[in-house]
C-alpha cells in the first residue's frame, strides 16, 4: 500500500506481503514479528525513497574516502 504524505508516499507493507518475504527468506516468524519486522522494512524502502530524490548530478562515484591505496597493486 502507498499513502501519500507531504510531498512524499509513504510505503507501507501487507501483511501478505511480508510473510512472502519471509517465506522466500525462510525465515519463521511470530506474529508479533511479522509486525514488528513489517514495519521495519517499509521503513527502510520509505528512506531509500528519500535517498532516490538526492541530486546527484556531477557527483563522481566513490568507492573510498580515506586515501588508503592497496599497497600490493
């Protein structure tokens, strides 16, 4: 389900949905943390929602920030 808020949707799991997910994990779980891990992980898709707005333009792709070089290449 998507619910729009401010200028955002906010995503938010089925129950359905999760136990799917959990399912092709094979992961058993209570009730209580299908709920739990549920909201959890729509949480989680919601921000990276938010990371996808980020202007990025001109931004070079970085694989490390502190200098270190392989000292055996």
């Amino acid at each position: 389900m998507h619910k729009f808020v401010g200028s955002h949707y906010i995503m938010s799991l089925s129950k359905e949905q999760i136990e799917h997910i959990a399912k092709l994990a094979r992961l058993e779980l209570t009730e209580e943390e299908l709920d739990k891990y549920g909201g959890q992980l729509s949480d989680i898709l919601n921000y990276i929602d938010q990371l996808k707005e980020v202007d990025v333009a001109g931004v070079l792709p970085t694989a490390q920030v502190t200098g270190m070089e392989n000292i055996f290449r």
